[in-house]
C-alpha cells in the first residue's frame, strides 16, 4: 500500500508545551531514532476523495518512551485521516519528557498533516 507523504510539524518547546515551559520541565518529542515510528499510511479512500488536512493528536508519553494514551485534540475533519494518525502514532516511542532531569509521564501534542502530492 503506498504510503503517504506526510509531514510532522516541528514544534518549539513552547508550542508543544502550551506555553512557556516550567523550570527543570523537559516536554518528550517523537524519537527520530526509533524504526517503528513510521508515518501514517494515506487511507485509499481519503485519498480517492481527495482528503487532505492536519491531525492533532494528543499523546501521554510514560517514563518508558511508549505512548500510553492517545486522543484526537484537533481533528482534520475526516474520520479516516484522523483514525490512521491514531493507529500510526500509538506505536511510536518517544523521548520521554523529564522533570528535574528524571524521566515522567506527561501529555505532549503531535500534529499530523495529510497532503496530496
């Protein structure tokens, strides 16, 4: 199945954070390092009907690097798109966030965007 060509937005710490980030607070951020965080797949439908638009998702990232929650923050407006982030970012691991320099779990934002090329 052909995969799409899909972006993930660069976000500050700022961004990720919602604000300002809290002393000695360090957000997680996907681990470009990792093999099985591969980009979602552009559904066959959307694509027929020319679906494009940007997922927000909201992750909570454990200590461990694995995605323990996540949920839709902002949809695209499709339900297939919004579904394949879904399915495709709960596999990803992450840097998990830190706190004082000790790993935790806390929430972080990951936007997915489908375009047509």
């Amino acid at each position: 199945m052909p995969r799409m060509r899909c972006a993930i937005l660069a976000l500050t710490l700022g961004l990720l954070a919602g604000g300002p980030a809290a002393a000695g607070v360090v957000q997680p951020v996907p681990d470009r390092q990792a093999s099985e965080n591969k980009m979602p797949a552009y559904p066959k439908e959307a694509r027929r009907l020319e679906q494009e638009g940007k997922v927000v998702l909201r992750v909570l990232v454990g200590a461990s690097g694995k995605a323990l929650a996540v949920d839709v923050a902002d949809s695209s407006g499709y339900p297939l798109l919004d579904q394949e982030a879904l399915d495709a970012v709960r596999t990803w691991r992450f840097v998990p966030g830190t706190r004082d320099g000790v790993p935790d779990s806390m929430w972080t934002r990951v936007p997915v965007v489908f375009r047509l090329k």
